[in-house]
C-alpha cells in the first residue's frame, strides 16, 4: 500500500523560541524533531512511503536537511495557522489517503503500527491521548457512534487531547479540503476537521495511543520530556 504522508513544518515556532524551524530542535539522541518523524515512518512503512512536507520559515534550513522529500510551500506561513498548510498539501496529494502530523511531534513509532490497520481499512482518524487533557491542548468528545464529535481547545468534558497525528481516508480527503478552505487563516486545522463534522457528516475514529509515548514541543518542558523517552 502507497502511504501519502504529509508533515506541517511551516510555522515560527515562537513558543519554544528557537532560531530555526522547531522541527529541527535537535534531540538528545542526536536527531531533530523531523528526522525522528522521518525514521519512524521509513521504519514502518519502508519503500512505500511518500512524503510531502510544508515549509514556511527559514525553508531552507528544511529543505538543506532533508533533500529527498517533496515540498509545498506556504508563502502566508507567518499570517495563517495549520488548516492553511494542509489545505495546500491535501490539494497537490493526488488519490489516496493522507496521513499527516505536526511537525513538532515525537512519537513512539509502535504508534504508526497501531494505526496501520485503519489506514489500510481506509477510515478516518485521529490519535489521542485519553490520559491528559492539557488546558491548552486540542480536546475532542465522542457522539453515540463512538465517532469524534468536538474537536477544539474550547471542549468541555473532554475525553482526551490530539496528540497531531492524523490520517484523511480517499473518500473523505475532498470533504475535508472543502472545510479546511471554510476555515478562517488563523484557525487550527482541526477547525476544518470539526467543520467537517458538523456539515457533512464526516466520520472520524479516535485512536487511543495513551499507553505510546508522544509529545508535541511546544515549550521546553515539552522538550525535557521528549527527551526523556527517546
């Protein structure tokens, strides 16, 4: 099976306050952000991997470290938010689905063998973790179906937070771009997948991933933790 996956990388990451592009925030085993990403994937998807990833600041500096991927680049990236980027990623993918995740995320590769089934199943989802549920961090709820129902920072009595990894099935790819395109600039993407949701019926399965180690660095904190688990 072809794997389409995409990684947002465009944004300034003002929060950690790096001088470079936060997916190069090197790690204590010696690998960024990205090449973590990039080795967990090639680990478990091997030869059929394709990956696409989405550059705003200080580009070059990504570009220069990883020259065998694809790119697409969000020339607003310092105006508009994460439904920005993957709306352009999403419309340049061609067929299939897409799996996508913040590039600021370090993961448990055992996560991506976990979801495997469902994109090969092509359904829907988004990974979560049922353990926290960070003020800050993007919440979700589930309706009868047991399908994703809310899915913001705003959600009260949440069950779980998004930990940014994500993956669109064929079916629902042009459903979610129509929503992502609804989206205001500064909106999140799972703006667009909420949006999808409320109008259009889109189904989404979340995938619990609590007992998997994965963390997006937002802060240093966030960095110390990654660390910690590498």
């Amino acid at each position: 099976m072809s794997v389409n996956a995409v990684i947002l990388a465009a944004g300034m990451g003002t929060r950690l306050g790096k001088p470079w592009p936060k997916p190069l925030t090197p790690l204590a085993d010696g690998r960024t952000i990205m090449a973590q990403q990039m080795d967990n994937m090639q680990a478990t998807f091997g030869s059929d991997l394709r990956v696409t990833t989405v550059v705003g600041f200080k580009l070059e500096l990504i570009l220069e470290a990883f020259p065998n991927v694809s790119y697409v680049y969000n020339e607003a990236y310092d105006q508009t938010n994460t439904n920005r980027s993957l709306l352009k990623a999403l419309q340049l993918s061609g067929d299939g689905g897409v799996l996508w995740m913040n590039g600021d995320v370090v993961f448990d590769p055992a996560l991506l063998e976990r979801v495997r089934p469902l994109m090969e199943a092509n359904q829907s989802f988004i990974c979560v973790n049922t353990a926290v549920v960070g003020e800050e961090e993007v919440k979700y709820t589930v309706d009868a179906a047991g399908n994703v129902a809310l899915l913001s920072k705003q959600v009260e009595n949440a069950l779980g937070e998004a930990v940014g990894i994500n993956y669109v099935a064929s079916q629902d790819k042009e459903t979610l771009i129509t929503w992502l395109a609804a989206c205001a600039d500064s909106d999140y993407f799972e703006r667009g997948i909420e949006l999808a949701i409320d109008n259009a019926g889109l189904a989404v399965t979340p995938v619990d991933i609590s007992d998997l180690f994965a963390v997006e660095v937002d802060f240093e904190e966030d960095l110390s933790r990654a660390n910690a688990h590498l």
